[in-house]
C-alpha cells in the first residue's frame, strides 16, 4: 500500500512539474530569439510616428540618441543613447518596455 500511495505521489509530481519547465524553456527561447536578431535597420527619429517620438523622448530623458534601430518584421525599436559618455542599448520587449540590453 505504501509503494502505491508512493507511486501516485510521484507520478502526480512529475505530471505537475512537466509544464512549468516547459513554459520557462519557451520563455528563454523568445527573448534571447528578439534580441539577437540581426534584422534591425537604422531609421531617423524625425521619420519615427509622433506617438513613438513622444515616448522616447520621455523614456529617455537626459540621455542623447546615439542611433534608433526598428526591427524590420515586428517593427519592435532598438535604441542606442549616451549619457554622461556612457552608452547604453535598450530594446523594446513585446509588452511596450524597454529593457536594457547588457552585452557581453
């Protein structure tokens, strides 16, 4: 009786576990796929929409716009800014933040 009940405990740990190693897998296969995609061409910020102007203007307060990069399938914005001499690269995820790009 203690081997079945042992059993079942193990058999439903494991069943319980599956999806969420899964899903952490799937997660890690998407972000590092967006970021080191090379598809991404330069656009000048005068010819982004106003909307996107707006945002990156006050996202990036103080920093200075080294270079603006958009993603030609899933237009998501790269964007490379300077500030106090120190550069920074930040990309747009697929919520609308911009995360910051630590390269190594």
């Amino acid at each position: 009786m203690k081997k079945i009940i042992l059993g079942i405990t193990i058999i439903t740990a494991t069943i319980i576990n599956i999806p969420a190693c899964a899903a952490q897998e799937n997660l890690e296969n998407n972000v590092n796929t967006e970021v080191i995609s090379d598809e991404f061409v330069q656009v000048d910020f005068e010819n982004l929409p106003a909307e996107i102007q707006e945002t990156l203007v006050k996202e990036f307060a103080g920093y200075d716009f080294k270079a603006i990069y958009q993603h030609v399938d899933t237009k998501l914005l790269k964007v490379i800014v300077v500030k106090d001499e120190e550069e920074k690269t930040f990309v747009l995820n697929e919520e609308g933040n911009f995360v910051e790009l630590v390269e190594e």
